[in-house]
C-alpha cells in the first residue's frame, strides 16, 4: 500500500501594508503635510514646546496614543530633522527628546491652530481628557500686545503652567526666534507675576471674546505682583 506523501503547502507572503510618506506632490503644503500631517506628531510638537521631555512625559501628557505610535512618531520626527534625542548628564542618565529650531518654527502654525480650534471649546465633553499647560497656546494669543517681558505663571484649577511672555505687538510669538520654550510644565521658580483664572475665561481670551483689560478689571483675571510685568497686565 502505497504512502501518500503530504506536499508543503506554500507559504504566501504576508500582506504588508506599506506606509504612505509622502504626497509625492510639488507643493509646499503637501510637503509640510509629509512631515506633520500624521496623527500625533503636531501634538507631540504641542508637548515638546515646553521644553525636552522624557518619552514617559509624552505618553502620559498624550492620553490615547499607544506606545508603539509615539514611539514611531518620535523616530519619523528625528529623521525629519523636527526632533532630536539627547541624553541627560550624569546623575539623571535619562533620555529626553526636544525640537528642532525647524520644530521650533511649528510655532506659529500651533498657535493659528489654537486660535482656529477655540471656538469649539464651547464644552467639555465627558470623554475629554485635560492638562492645564494645554490652554498655554491659546494664551499666548491674547497676551501678545504685552510690551512688559517676563515669566509669567498661570493658574487654573487644572493646575499650573507658566509662560514666557512680552516684546510688544511686534513679538507674536515669544521665544521662537530664540528656540526656547514658549511655556513651562508646573509653577515657575521666579515667576515677574502671577494670574489666576479659571479656563473658561482663559478660552474666552483666546477666542477674542474678552480682552485681557476687561477680564481684570471685571475680577475675572487676578493679577499677582508688583514688577513690571504684573503693572503691565493690571493696565493692558
């Protein structure tokens, strides 16, 4: 009686899904939309304007990103020359990643998207997660005719954040010719002045609704401080 032989079954290669990098379009915009138009790269941008921050920083201040996505997205960003990972002197030894001045320069694009994007902050949905350094942005905005520069820390019952801040009208965007951060995570160290809001004012004076003038001398913005820079906001 014969044996039948069992023949291999050929193996068919796995269907590999090949990730799009360009638009392949002679555009500028299209261009731009190469290097930033993945989802969670102009919010891992958003984090990284406060400074370096450690991989574990992100994902905790990115709530819904898995860690295979942020860690692709911060490996694109390297190689498109919008990020860089540096490692921290002894006796941290900690590895942090920070912009670019070619990231830095995501600045203004940031901020119109903020100023764009307010409006729909009419309310918070239950799913919406918070941090209070991400009204930082929309903030900037309305403080952007402050001829008094200095630190300026910010309190919300989300928590603290600060902002470097000042320059005139002329300086839209305070600290981005310098590549510094625009804003810090937590209280300042030695803040010019102090305000205390609450985040829908803080919404309101991004969306234009209020200026900043009004929303003092009404109580609604609470000036702290007796520099330069918290006279400045007590008369703006």
């Amino acid at each position: 009686m014969s044996r039948l032989r069992r023949m291999p079954r050929q193996q068919q290669p796995a269907a590999r899904t090949v990730r799009r990098r360009s638009y392949d379009q002679f555009c500028a915009t299209a261009r731009a939309l190469d290097s930033v138009g993945d989802r969670w790269t102009l919010l891992i941008v958003r984090e990284l304007l406060g400074g370096p921050r450690r991989y574990t920083d992100l994902h905790a201040d990115l709530p819904g990103v898995s860690t295979d996505v942020l860690a692709s997205r911060l490996k694109d960003m390297e190689q498109t020359g919008l990020a860089l990972r540096r490692r921290l002197p002894p006796p941290s030894a900690a590895s942090v990643y920070e912009l670019t001045g070619r990231g830095h320069a995501l600045l203004p694009v940031l901020a119109a998207l903020a100023e764009w994007g307010a409006p729909a902050l009419a309310e918070r949905r239950p799913t919406d997660a918070v941090r209070a350094h991400w009204f930082a942005l929309p903030l900037l905005g309305a403080l952007t005719g402050l001829t008094q520069e200095g630190v300026l820390e910010v309190r919300l019952e989300e928590g603290e954040f600060h902002l470097h801040v000042g320059g005139g009208a002329g300086a839209v965007l305070p600290g981005a010719e310098a590549y510094g951060p625009v804003y810090g995570y937590g209280p300042a160290d030695r803040p010019d002045a102090r305000i205390v809001l609450d985040a829908g004012v803080c919404l309101e004076l991004a969306r234009g609704g209020v200026t900043l003038a009004e929303a003092v001398k009404d109580g609604r913005v609470e000036v702290l401080g007796e520099g330069p820079l918290a006279a400045g906001l007590r008369g703006a």
